[in-house]
C-alpha cells in the first residue's frame, strides 16, 4: 500500500514537472557546473585528453591585457549606455504621460526598435552611420560627421552606445510609464495643493516614488549591456583595431576562433561573477531606497 | 495659468513628435533605399524614391533563401514556444501545490539561474552536445530553448498560479477528475493571461536571437531569418541595395505581428519586466 502510493506521487512528480526540469538540468545546470569544472583544465577542442592546470587559466585572463583592457571598454559601455538609457527613458515616460495628444500612437512608435534584434539593428545603423551621417556631414559642413564614426577608435565605441540607447529606450520607456501611471492619484494632488509643482514635484515627490521602477530598468540595462554580442558582430564586429570588441565577443573568440575552451570558460566565469555581483548589491541598494507609500 | 499649461502642452507635443521622427528615421531610409540603386543611396540617402521597383527586393529573396529562413524560423519558434508553455506551467502548478522542501530548492535553483548569462554556458554546451554529434539539428536547438526558457516562464507561472483559489481544483479531484485532466481542464484556462505574457517575451527573444542558432545550425539549409540575413550581408557586401530589401524582409513578420497585436505585445513586456 505505502509502496503503491510512493510509485503513484513519484508519478505525479514526474507527470508534471519531469520533463521541464530534465531540459533544465540538460541545457543549463549540468553545463554550468560542467564548464566550471573545465576552468581547471588545459582541454583545446581539438584533442580528446585534457590534464588539469588549476588555476592556471584563471591566471592567465587576470594577466592578460588585452582581455583587461576589453574589459575596461565593456565597463564603460555598460555605464554611459545605462545612464543614457535611463536618462532618455524616463524622459520620454515623463512626457509621454502628460496628456498630449496621440500618446498611445507615439509610445508604440518609440517602442518598434526593441521589438528587432541587435543583429539587423546592427546593419541599419552600419549604413547610417558610413553613408548617411557622413552624407548629412558633407552637405552641411559639420567636420566631424564627415567622416564614419566606425573608422575611429574613439568614437566606434560611442556608435555602439548610440544604438543600445536606440534599442533600449523605447523598451525602458514602457516600464516607467507604468510606474507614472501607478503612482497614486491622492499623493499628487497633496503635492499640487502644497504648492509643489514642476521640476520640484518631480524630484521630490514622483521620483522618490519611481525607485521601483529605476530598480528594474536599472537591472535589465546592466545586465543587458554585459552581455551584448550581436549588436558588436553586426555594427562594428570589433573594429577599429578590436578597439569596440566587447567582453561577450571575446569570450567568443577565445573559444571558437583561438580554441582555448579553458581560458575561453574561465573569462566567461569572471564576467558572470560580475554580473552577477553588479546585479545583487544593485537591486539590496535599491531595495533600501524604496519609499514607502 | 491655463493658458500657460496649454502651451506647455503644445511645447511638448511638437517636442516628442520630432524626437520620434528622429527615432523612426533609420527605418524610412531603410524602406526608402530598398526601391532604390546603390548609387542613387550613396549620393542622396534621404530623397524620397520616385519608384516602387521591386528588383532589389527579387534579387534579395532569392539569394538569401528567404522563404527557407522563414519557414525555419516559424518551425523553430512555434515547437519551442510550444513546449515551453506547456512544460513551464505544469512544473510550476506542480511546484505551487506540493509544498516541500525539494519543490522550494527546484522553485529557488530556477530562480537563481536566471542570472546566469548564456556565454556561461555556451562553451560546455558546444563541448557536450557536439561530441554527442546532437549538433546541426533543428531538435536540439529547440530542446535548448526548452531548457533556457524554463526558469523564466516557471517564475512567471508560479506566482500567478499561487493566486487562484485551490478550491476549484479540490472540488473536481473529489469528483474524480484525473490530475492531468483537472489541470487542462480547470487550471489552464485560469492561466491565460499569463500564458500571454509568457508567450509574447519568448517568441519575440527566440525569433531575433542570434548567437545560440548560429552555434547549433551549421548547414545553410537549416538556417533561421537572422542567419539567412546575417550570412547574406557578408557575403554580399559590395552592393547596398539588395541588403536593404533584405532587411525589410526580415523585419516584416515582427513587425506584421507589432501592428496586429500592439496592446497584448506591450503590456506582456512590461508584466514581463516588472514581476
């Protein structure tokens, strides 16, 4: 009896849930830990055995520059394209929630280059910025849009930044108005009453109480950001002199291209640990901030 | 003051129509140029086309084997999307439930594996699956979309399913109703809403990715929209023109569905986003 009712609740168990959690453990838990596992070895693609190094290929991403250095440009990207992102989200959710006519028609016009992925965006924008802006530089006699931005090691990086905000800000745009819309009615018209209107309604009273909604904007642009490679292959695929090749792509390339699958693994592990430790104190610090309504 | 509120309305109408026009304009050269000759785009990007010749249009569907992408592309997606929903919910009712220890360690792992990113993985995948010869298969790309979209649509499940009153489901399984039929019968029909969302979110990520398809599907035959367009551009790099077209065909179908289901679109990315 006991026995027959153990048969039948492993049943259920795996009735329900067996086939969800086989995919799981197949495509992500048991290759995580696989991949950790292949940090501590010197396995190349190619050959059948492997030896273990132990931290050896932790050693070599720490002591390789052009990895840190690429690092360095991801850190960069990931922080003036967060900023932008935001900045011009919450500007646009800002102004998309005042009443203006047509409002729903704009929100779902700003909101179209999300719903595209990075790697055709990539390709609009190559042709923007090689013929168009260069076209518009000429004509009118602007210096510096005479020449592509993705010829120059400066400013390559600024034409990815660019794009992301484009992609992004439509995306991000949405979440804030959603917070706009859900701050209570009865906290406004107190703020209107007590003579708070404008910038100092904004930033004293809807801003404090959009911390939510930054939260999560916050998130998913970090996040996002770190991880771009399809957007970097399309648009600049590293170019000027690898000088916009992102962290993802080196990854990649250290993989696939040099076939080092142990260092290649152990840089992919380091970009997770950041990630993920950007993300956790992101959102504790936030959740510390929230006001209370 | 009224007069000045209008007026501040006026300011930022006319404001949020031009950062638009901004916005949108990549997409008007985009169409604009695919009617037109390479040199005609290079010399005067921003003239309006004075015809609607579809011959870059022809040249680029047949050399990026269009119809092959998308035909992959729907296949794909639907079987994945498919899977997931109905894989995800079950789990996720499962887990909501049997409370026990070994449900809130499943529930807790799935949730902390959100945060791992795909290049965390990519490389183990490409060494396990490869040497399993699975690679080069449109069956293992879409049981590996089963395995990422897993954790994602069980959080979005499970927190849903905890809000419907477990009494409904009681009363049938006391009537004899079978779990299975209790659960597609009584259950399911709860979740539509939130089978919206989750559907929303994955169409749209497994329609436009790009990297995981381009590890798993090797021969040009396989090929989904974004390797067809992604293996056409370097191939054909020299003449603009056709490269537009090719474009705008790979951004009809989304934007095809944009336009037919706005509201549901938006609203499932914000829920998506938010929970």
């Amino acid at each position: 009896m006991r026995e027959s009712s153990l048969v039948k609740r492993g049943g259920y168990f795996l009735a329900f849930s067996g086939l969800s959690l086989f995919a799981f453990l197949c495509v992500l838990v048991i290759p995580f830990l696989y991949g950790f596992f292949l940090t501590f070895t010197d396995w190349n693609a190619i050959s059948d055995t492997f030896s273990f190094v132990g931290l050896q290929n932790y050693r070599t991403v720490f002591t390789d520059k052009e990895f840190l250095r690429q690092f360095l440009v991801t850190l960069r990207y990931v922080a003036i394209s967060a900023i932008l992102c935001n900045v011009v989200a919450f500007t646009l959710a800002y102004l998309l929630t005042s009443g203006i006519r047509g409002q729903n028609l704009l929100r779902g016009g700003f909101f179209v280059p999300n719903l595209i992925g990075g790697i055709i965006l990539g390709y609009i924008w190559k042709f923007m910025f090689a013929n168009v802006f260069t076209q518009i530089g000429k004509a009118w006699g602007i210096d510096w849009l005479k020449t592509s931005f993705l010829t120059n090691p400066d400013r390559a990086i600024w034409a990815m930044i660019i794009v992301t905000v484009w992609q992004y800000a439509g995306y991000l745009m949405m979440i804030y108005i959603a917070g706009f819309v859900g701050i209570p009615k009865d906290v406004q018209e107190a703020a209107d009453i007590d003579g708070a209107h404008g910038f100092r309604k904004l930033f004293r009273v809807t801003i404090p109480l959009m911390i939510p909604s930054f939260n999560i904007c916050m998130f998913i642009t970090l996040s996002r950001t770190f991880m771009t490679y399809d957007l970097n292959l399309s648009l600049t695929n590293g170019a000027p002199y690898g000088s916009t090749q992102l962290a993802a792509m080196h990854v990649y390339q250290k993989a696939f291209m040099s076939k080092q699958f142990g260092v290649g693994q152990a840089e992919a592990i380091v970009l997770f640990v950041v990630v993920a430790l950007i993300s956790v104190t992101q959102v504790l610090l936030n959740k510390k901030r929230e006001v209370e309504v | 003051m009224s007069v000045r509120l209008r007026k501040q309305h006026w300011g930022r109408t006319v404001l949020v129509f031009l950062l638009l026009i901004l916005f949108l304009v990549p997409f008007y050269l985009v169409i604009n140029n695919s009617f037109r000759s390479t040199e005609l785009f290079v010399n005067s990007p921003f003239r309006l086309t004075n015809s609607l010749d579809p011959k870059n249009y022809i040249d680029a569907f047949a050399k990026m084997k269009f119809l092959n992408g998308l035909q992959n592309s729907f296949y794909i997606t639907i079987c994945a999307v498919a899977l997931i929903l109905f894989t995800a919910s079950m789990c996720a009712h499962y887990l909501v439930r049997n409370r026990s220890k070994l449900s809130n360690a499943i529930f807790g792992m799935m949730v902390a594996s959100m945060i791992v990113p795909f290049q965390a993985v990519m490389i183990p995948l490409a060494k396990i699956y490869g040497s399993l010869n699975l690679y080069n298969n449109s069956l293992t790309l879409i049981f590996f979309y089963m395995g990422f979209g897993q954790a994602f649509a069980v959080f979005i499940f499970h927190g849903f399913i905890k809000g419907i009153p477990v009494e409904l489901e009681e009363a049938a399984l006391i009537d004899g109703c079978g779990r299975l039929k209790n659960f597609f019968s009584i259950v399911m029909p709860n979740l539509k809403p939130v089978l919206v969302t989750v559907l929303i979110l994955d169409v749209l990520w497994i329609w436009n990715d790009y990297l995981l398809p381009s590890m798993v599907l090797l021969s040009p035959s396989l090929r989904t929209l974004p390797l067809s367009t992604f293996s056409f551009f370097t191939t054909y790099s020299v003449d603009y023109a056709p490269l537009m077209a090719g474009l705008v065909l790979t951004i009809i179908p989304v934007i095809a569905l944009y336009l037919l289901c706005q509201k549901q679109i938006i609203e499932g990315v914000v829920q998506g986003a938010i929970k």
